[in-house]
C-alpha cells in the first residue's frame, strides 16, 4: 500500500500547534504557582505581625 504524502505538510503543523498550546498551557500554570507562592509569603508576613 503506497503512502500518501499530501497530508505530511498538515500534520508537521498540527503538530506545531500542540507543542504551542501546550507550552502555553505550561507557562499559564507556572504564572499561577508564582503568584500562588507570592500571596503566601504575603499572608505568611501578615500573619507573623506583632501588632501593638
């Protein structure tokens, strides 16, 4: 059975598209656990007021 090459050039850019979303996907979750851990340290800093 002969390959059919037509259809090569679409999947290269599916392809592409995938590795794009999830690399958005990725720095989406990484921006979210930095401003996560930035709110901790400003709650922690809150908390650990003394005061008067």
């Amino acid at each position: 059975m002969a390959m059919r090459t037509d259809r090569s050039g679409q999947t290269a850019v599916e392809y592409i598209i995938v590795f794009a979303v999830l690399l958005a996907v990725v720095f989406a979750l990484e921006c979210f656990v930095r401003a996560a851990k930035h709110s901790a340290a400003r709650t922690t800093t809150l908390v650990t007021c003394e005061y008067p």
